[in-house]
C-alpha cells in the first residue's frame, strides 16, 4: 500500500468506500459526497432506481421487484459493478465532467488494515473504472489517524480505535508507520444486532431494520433512578401487531457488553506487541476513537475504565478517515525529515 506522501500529492480524489457510508474529498474543494453506501436497483430491468440516503430508507419496505443491495462490505467491495454505478450516481455529472479532463486522475482509496489481495484489486478496479489511470491505496488507520491531528509522523506512540459498522481497527502508530495493529470482524452492525437480539428474547420485540439507532440514546439518558430508557416501536413476535415497549439504559448496556468485550481485548493484543517506551508514551497521550460507532455513547467511558488510559472522541469522528486522506492529498501532512548526524 501506499506510504509515499510525493505519490499521494499527485492524486486528485480521496474515497473511503465504507460498509456504512460512501464519502468523496475533491482535491482544492473539500468532502463533496457523504452518503449511505446502498442501493436499490429494479430486478426486472436492472435499473438503478436510488442511491444513498433515498436508497437506504427503502430497506425493508420494497415490493419484491425492488431489491436494496449494499456493495461495500467491511470496507470491502464485494460488488464492483454496483460499487461503480453508486459512485457515478453520488459524484454527479459535473465532477464526472472535470474528471475526465484529466487524462492522468489519480484516485486515493482508503483500505482496512491486512485487506485480502483481492480485496485490494476489487477497490482498484472500481476506481479505474470510473476513469483514475493509477489508484494509491491507503490504510484506513494512517489516514484516520492524520485525520483526527494525531502526530503520526514523530517518534512517539499514537493509538486509535476506528469503531466502523463492520469492522473495529485497533492500532499503535509511530514514525509514520504501524508499530502494532489489529481487525476485529466486529463493529456498529455488531452491537446493533446484539440490541435486537436482546429485544426479541427479552420483550418478544422485533425491531424494525432501522429503529435500533434510537436505543443508543437510552444510554446517556439519565433520570432520577439513573437510567429513564426509552420507548421503542416494533412487532410483537406471537401477535404481529404493533407494539411499544420503554427500554431501560442499563439492560442495552448489558446486551452490547459481549461485542464491546471483543473490542477490550483487542487493545489489550496490540499493547501487548508494542515495545514498553511506545506503551509509556500512551499512559499520557490516551487513545483516540474515531469511525462512525465511535460516538456511541458510553464507550469511552468503558474504555477508559478497561485501559485506565485517557480515552479521546475525535471531533469529526465519523469522516477522520477520507479527511485525513485529503490532507495528504493537499500537502497539508510534513514528512518526516531526519537531521543528518554530523561527527
């Protein structure tokens, strides 16, 4: 993969192909795509009928000639073909129109850590074609770390966490390089099946596709008991009829603890591997969680707990990834430059 910032400065478009969102940085313009990465095509003719956001709303609600398909899988393209008629359809005409001016587009792809060859080939190819003559391929834990202002490129310790729907990403960084690293086939997705699963045992509930989000609220909701919950809306598993129940904060606790313990443990394998001074420079500078599951609330408080090191919610935790990727692409990330030793 790619680590030359002189290769990376010559791109013209970061994409980070998430399992979860689709997001696009245009060199000199900033993020001009943030969207869901799904898609709903007509099996009868094969017709795109909606991408993104539109497309995403359909789940679960679509006669049977409509089909909603999601081509990106754990930061994996396992569709190419859809993968490309997304991208065509978010980036719109006008971009299209200014890439192919360029005779020489070079495209930035971000890769999740220790990706299968093939893996790499299909984010390849679906970049290639769309028009880029030559994709650099980027590990998704650089580029979030750059993203969220972690010094990368010193000779000091950094770890980050990128929390995504698919896959939980574990590393410590150094000298612009990954000292230790590790995937967890665990992340957003996890935890929220952990939640339906928890409702449909517990309360005989069964959620609709996208009413579990509301349940990460009752975390942080605190009444005079500590805990006030919320009201959920589903099915009933025996009746089929609709039906609400009021969800405590402290039984979704309990039900997403066996996903977050996987997580645990997988900060615990990589300080393992690091070297004792990389370890020391942590116990100051703490952990820095960045991806779109980052922000559920409470697990930084957990993490914190199981480390007994700071624990850090980036800023804009969700696109440190493809914004970190822009700043080497606009030149904004220094190399490391090591003085010559004179004697």
């Amino acid at each position: 993969m790619t680590l030359s910032l002189d290769q990376l400065r010559r791109c013209h478009v970061a994409v980070d192909l998430g399992a979860a969102r689709t997001r696009v940085y245009l060199k000199h313009q900033g993020l001009i795509v943030d969207e869901p990465s799904v898609a709903s095509v007509n099996t009868n003719t094969g017709a795109l009928i909606a991408v993104g956001t539109l497309a995403e709303r359909m789940a679960g609600r679509t006669p049977e000639h409509i089909r909603v398909v999601r081509p990106v899988s754990g930061g994996t393209v396992v569709d190419i073909d859809m993968a490309q008629r997304m991208l065509r359809y978010l980036v719109g005409d006008k971009v299209r129109r200014a890439w192919r001016r360029k005779p020489t587009l070079r495209a930035a792809v971000c890769v999740p850590h220790e990706a299968e060859p093939l893996a790499l080939r299909a984010a390849v190819e679906t970049m290639t074609g769309l028009g880029a003559r030559r994709v650099e391929l980027v590990d998704t834990l650089i580029a979030a770390a750059v993203g969220c202002g972690l010094p990368v490129e010193q000779a000091e310790a950094t770890m980050i966490v990128v929390c995504g729907a698919a896959t939980t990403q574990v590393a410590v960084l150094s000298l612009g390089a990954i000292v230790a690293a590790e995937k967890v086939p665990l992340g957003g997705d996890a935890i929220d099946h952990a939640v339906v699963q928890h409702l449909r045992n517990t309360h005989e509930l069964v959620l609709p596709s996208q009413g579990v989000r509301p349940l990460h609220l009752a975390l942080n909701a605190s009444g005079p008991d500590g805990w006030e919950g919320t009201e959920v809306h589903g099915r009933d598993v025996s009746t089929g009829c609709a039906r609400s129940v009021r969800v405590d904060g402290r039984e979704v606790r309990d039900a997403i603890h066996t996903p977050l313990t996987a997580v645990l443990d997988s900060i615990g394998r990589v300080l393992r591997l690091c070297p004792p001074d990389l370890v020391a420079d942590l116990g100051d500078r703490g952990v820095m969680l960045a991806g779109g599951s980052a922000r559920l609330p409470g697990l930084d408080k957990m993490l914190r707990s199981a480390t007994g090191m700071p624990v850090h919610v980036a800023r804009n935790a969700d696109v440190c990834a493809v914004e970190g990727l822009g700043s080497m692409l606009e030149g904004r990330l220094k190399p490391l430059v090591l003085e010559p030793v004179t004697t």
